[in-house]
C-alpha cells in the first residue's frame, strides 16, 4: 500500500487537530488541578503577594 499526496494530507491534518485538542485538554487540566480552580485577579502578581516590608 503506498500513500498519495491526498492521504498524507488526511493524515497531516487529522494529526494537527488530535495534538490541539490533546493541548487545550491538557492545559484545562493543569488549569484546574494544578494551578487552582479560579483563575488569578488582574491586578495579582503571578508570583505571589509582594515580601517587601516597605522600610
């Protein structure tokens, strides 16, 4: 069996939509149980409250 051009089209195709959804899965996973299921406030820094005292 040899693959033509419209075959490997099929293919290249079906293999882009499987590994995009595969990575909105993934992140919305990682999303919810990783990083917490509310997403951080606008104004919050992604690392953390501040450690300056303010001296």
């Amino acid at each position: 069996m040899s693959l033509n051009g419209i075959d490997m089209l099929v293919i290249f195709t079906w293999g882009t939509l499987v590994t995009f959804e595969l990575s909105w899965v993934c992140d919305a996973l990682i999303g919810k149980f990783v990083m917490g299921k509310h997403p951080s406030p606008e104004g919050a820094s992604a690392q953390g409250p501040s450690t300056e005292r303010g001296e």
